[in-house]
C-alpha cells in the first residue's frame, strides 16, 4: 500500500494526528491494534474527556524541567485547541477550574466526533485490529509488518 504517512496507533494523538495530517491533503493510513479506533479514549476523564484547561500557566506543570511544555503549549494554544475541535462539530463546556469537556459531558462524543472526520476524508485510511510486528527503514522511507496482511 502506498501512502505518504502511517500513523501507529488509534488513540487519542493517533486520531488528532490523521485528523491534522488528513486535512492537509496527505495520504494517510492510521494502524490500531484493538478491534476499534478511540477505545481508550472513552475512559479518560472518568468517561468525560477533559479536552483542556483554560488556565494553562507553567505553574501547573512539575517535574525537573516544566518548561518543557511551553513550546507545544505556545505552539497549540487553548484557543486554538477549541476552534479545532469546534471545526469538527464538537460543542465545548468549561467548568470552575476552568476544564473543559464536551458539551454532552461524554468522552464518546470526542471519539465520535474524530471518527466522523475521519470517515470523511478520501485521503484517510483506518485499519483496526491490526498487530503491527516490524518496523524497519526502507528505502525512502519505512516498512511497516503486520501480523495479519487482511487489515491492508
């Protein structure tokens, strides 16, 4: 199969990535080993999936090197982070403490929401339920094996 990239995985930044890279025109071909994209999507935020935060100071974030994040945080606002999801039809609420859910307060409406965008998209592939076994760098870019060819 020929396609200019394949994304591994079907989670979360799997789906956000064929969603960005998909409008961009590429061909993309997004590979997720469980029988259905977004699964573990649907448990985060205890089923509510907290999108953002409004409130995305550096003094929230710990460890030996916090600003580590500023760049993709200065690089992806939460502006910008709603307007994207919005684009797609996701309707947002923000709480006190100013998280911010879907407005249906249901992780499933983000999946369903990434999915649909996806299913719309030419240019998008999805494979579900395929095991990738080997990842190796061809000539020109990488080789990708599956565990069973049927998912291709």
């Amino acid at each position: 199969m020929q396609t200019d990239c394949v994304i591994l995985g079907g989670g979360a930044a799997g789906l956000c990535a064929a969603a960005a890279l998909g409008r961009s025109g590429l061909r993309v071909t997004l590979l997720e080993k469980l029988p259905r994209v977004g699964k573990k999507l649907l448990a985060t935020g205890n089923g509510r999936c907290n999108l953002t935060n409004r409130d995305m100071a550096l003094s929230h974030y710990h460890g030996t090197a916090p600003q580590f994040c500023l760049p993709a945080l200065e690089a992806f606002g939460v502006e910008q982070t709603l307007a994207w999801f919005r684009s797609m039809g996701l309707l947002t609420v923000t709480e006190p403490g100013g998280r911010v859910y879907p407005a249906s307060d249901s992780a499933n409406s983000v999946a369903d929401v990434l999915r649909l965008t996806l299913a719309g998209r030419q240019n998008v592939t999805l494979h579900a339920g395929c095991e990738i076994t080997e990842l190796r760098r061809a000539k020109g870019g990488f080789s990708v094996r599956l565990g069973d060819e049927s998912c291709l």
